[in-house]
C-alpha cells in the first residue's frame, strides 16, 4: 500500500484538477470509479476518507466553453466552478455509490477555515460526516470567495481540512510524483523521498505554476501545504495519479514527515494563510519568544496593519516572521505602548495594562 500506513485513522486525499479532467474538459470517470474502489478498499479496513477535490473550475470552463481554462477573470472563474462543482459533485456521487459509499459535499472558504468558531463548526461537521460513514467530498466554494478571501489551491485547503478532520495523514495526488531537487524537466533532477524538515534548502527546490496549466497548485503550494500539514502533526505524501489505483498501488512518492503534535490551538494558529498586522520585534525580545517567553512591549520597535484586539499577527524579528499569535491590543493601543516598560503603561492606556502584547500560550513558533 502507497501510504500511510495502517495505523492513520483519517486520511485526506486531494485530487488535482488534471486527473480528474481530461484535455479535452470530460470527467475522467474510469480513473475515479478507481479511486472510489480504493476508498472503498480502505473504508473496509476501518480507515475514514475525506477527498478534497479539485476540477470544478476546469470543467465547467469546458461546458461553458470559457477561454484559458476559466482562469481569465474572476467572474469566469466563478461561473465556470458552480457549473462544474454541479457535475464533479454528481460523478463523486456516482462513483461513490457503485461501492455501496456515501457521498458528502463540503464547500468551505478561507474564512470558514480562519476564522476560530467557524473552523471549530466545520471541523465538527466534518467529524459526523466521517463518523457517519460518509465520504466527504470538498472543494473551495469558488463560486462566492472572492480573490482577497480565497485560498486559490486545493493543496493548502487539503492540508487545513487534515487539521481540522484530525487526521493522521493527506496524500496530495496530482501529475507528479513528489519533490525533485529541481525542476524535474531539468536534466539530472533527483527525486527526494522523504524530506524531516522543510528548510530554505528544500523551499529552493519548488518551481511554481502547475504543469499541466489547469490546476493552482505546482510544487509551492505543495510545500506551503505541507509545511501547515507537518505543523499539525500530520504527515503528507505527494504522489503521482498518473497511475490507475493510485491509493493502493505502490509507487514512487515524497513523504513529508510530521513534526512534534503542538496543542490544536497553536497549530491552528501556525497554519492560519492571513494575519491582520505585524508587530516588529528587537533581537533581544526574538531571543525571548525563541525561549518560550510572551512578547513583552519593551522588544516591539514598530506595527503594520489594521488589528484589533484577538486578531492573529504575525511577528517579525531582525530575520524575518519568528511567530503568529493573538494581539492583547487593539493596534492603536498597542503603538503607545511600542518599546515601553510594563511600569510606564498604565499612564499611557490609563488602565491596567495587560501583561504581554501577545501571550505565550496564544502563540505559535514558526
Ligand atoms: N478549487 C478549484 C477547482 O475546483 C481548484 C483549485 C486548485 O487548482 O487547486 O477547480
């Protein structure tokens, strides 16, 4: 069996849009019925399946006969994924149901997954429905989020929907079967099978743009998926679906190793894609946070942004974002208090100050 093993209870499965449409714009549905006999395979042996599936957007582009794909404005964009997700929606059904499975949709946006008590909400419905039984099917809803409100690629969605599902594990497929060390049209490009840590060295070998100009994805938003999956504490696999079978059919892979599970909060946190503003921090308060310590007024030198108190900002040392937490201040308040010790604050709010801009324990390290 490709991945993971036995042990992962969930597991996410994200379909790329080129597998699941064909050049010519139809449904690739002999390649599915294959994918839903292998979830059935592993629904048997007690493992629960949620798909997040792309190919809205690209099919609908077809029956709408819509140039570049549906991708030429944003309108189109829209039009072109509720045209699409109607008939994705029906084959999943379809396929699904010749197995003796349920199928389930989900259509999720950015915020329902950023906003605290609206991922808490999803994350509960998506826990009956695979407890339920059912195979839930998910995709962004493209037909209403806007560009500043989308995620824009399903890689990033799987791994956030993994977080939310708790599952153990998420299988990207799509026309590539892992990390190279290049561009794998390179001559001489290596395949990485496993990678432990995501560095600068291993973030320089992602080229972006999708290969098969249907998809967002491409190996950026792989890595940005897998960098919020393994910050969970959850393992993800690249694979290729150039393959029939692909979920139980072994075949060359990259596995991203997991980190140490972080509460879910943090790890909530960590993988949030927006933050309101930014709180510019000294060395001396970047060697603090580092230490586990909150973020005291003393080390904040500047802010950026518009945030008020609750919302997630980002902090940002002499090297670059150290961590995302959630502000104690409105941002007006806190630009009084900028390089102040705790004992001058009260003068300055004319109220008891809290104790730290940003607390420990509602911070994530990054
Ligand atoms: N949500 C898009 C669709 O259904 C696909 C996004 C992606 O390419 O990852 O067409």
């Amino acid at each position: 069996m490709l991945f993971p093993p036995a042990s992962c209870a969930r597991l996410i499965v994200k379909i790329g849009s080129a597998l699941l449409v064909d050049p010519d714009g139809a449904v690739r549905r002999d390649w599915l019925a294959g994918i839903a006999a292998d979830v059935a395979e592993r629904t048997k042996a007690g493992q629960q399946v949620a798909i997040v599936s792309s190919g809205a957007i690209a099919l609908g582009a077809r029956r709408l006969g819509l140039p570049r794909g549906g991708r030429a404005s944003l309108e189109d964009a829209q039009a072109a994924a509720a045209t699409g997700q109607i008939a994705l929606s029906q084959t999943w059904a379809e396929v699904l149901a010749a197995e003796g499975l349920t199928a389930a949709q989900m259509l999720v946006t950015l915020d329902d997954l950023e906003d605290r008590r609206r991922y808490l909400n999803a994350a509960a419905t998506l826990g009956r429905l695979l407890q339920l039984g059912t195979v839930p099917i998910i995709n962004e809803n493209d037909s209403v989020a806007t560009a500043e409100i989308r995620f824009g690629d399903n890689d990033r969605l799987a791994a956030r929907v993994a977080q939310a599902a708790g599952a153990q594990g998420v299988v990207l497929l799509s026309d590539i079967d892992g990390l190279y060390d290049r561009n794998p049209a390179q001559p001489g490009a290596v395949h990485i099978p496993e990678v432990a840590r995501i560095d600068a060295r291993i973030a320089g070998m992602a080229d972006d743009g999708s290969a098969s100009g249907m998809g967002s994805g491409g190996m950026v938003s792989k890595l940005a998926a897998a960098r919020i999956a393994c910050g969970a504490g959850v393992a993800l696999a690249i694979a290729s679906g150039r393959i029939e079978r692909p979920l139980s059919t072994p075949a060359r892979h990259t596995i991203f190793l997991p980190e140490k599970r972080t509460g879910a909060r943090k790890a909530w946190l960590a993988g949030r894609l927006t933050v309101r503003g930014t709180i510019h921090v000294d060395a001396g308060a970047t060697r603090a946070l580092a230490g586990g310590r909150s973020l005291l007024a003393a080390g904040a030198i500047q802010i950026a942004g518009r945030f008020v108190r609750g919302d997630v900002v980002a902090i940002e040392g002499p090297d670059g974002i150290i961590a995302r937490g959630l502000a104690e201040y409105d941002a007006a308040e806190m630009l009084l208090l900028l390089g102040r010790r705790s004992e001058e604050q009260e003068a300055l709010l004319g109220y008891a100050p809290r104790s730290a801009l940003v607390h420990r324990n509602h911070m994530a390290l990054l």
